[in-house]
C-alpha cells in the first residue's frame, strides 16, 4: 500500500500544528501517517519556516549535483590515468 506523499511546505504546516499544542497521536491520525514519521519530519524540520525549507531543498539539490560532478571527475582522472600509464 502507498502511503501519501507529503511536500516539504505540507510537513511543515502539519508541525506548526504540533507545536501549537495539538497532541502528535490526534495529528497523525488526521493526516493518515504515522506517530513515528511525525517525528521523523520534527526531527528534520522542527523550527524551520516555509522559506528555509525550500533553501533546504534547494541546497540539496545543488550538493547532489556537485556531487555528482565531482564522481565523473574522479572517474575521468582515474582513466588518464591508467592511459597514461599505457594500460588501454
């Protein structure tokens, strides 16, 4: 069964909720997920504001595409390496 999927701006409206002082059980049930993955997203987002969590989102993104980048380099280099070193 797949669960809902929830946007970052959604979670954290869910835990302004929360922090409001209604009980984590009772949101969890509204929102058909679990107690755990409320804490789960607390965890993740407690204290964050809409703005920040997009700036997180983005900067995500940005560090898995540098990440990205950085491999094929790695990858490029290890085979002039070895082309280098006559091993083709």
């Amino acid at each position: 069964m797949k669960g809902k999927r929830y946007t970052e701006e959604q979670i954290v409206r869910i835990l302004g909720e929360v922090s409001s002082g209604r009980s984590i059980a009772e949101t969890a049930r509204q929102y058909s997920v679990s107690e755990g993955t409320i804490y789960r997203w607390r965890k993740k987002f407690g204290g964050m504001e809409i703005s920040e969590v997009r700036r997180l989102k983005e900067l995500e993104a940005e560090n898995a595409r540098l990440r990205r980048i950085v491999a094929q380099q790695a990858m490029d280099n290890d085979a002039l390496k070895e082309l280098l070193r006559g091993k083709w």
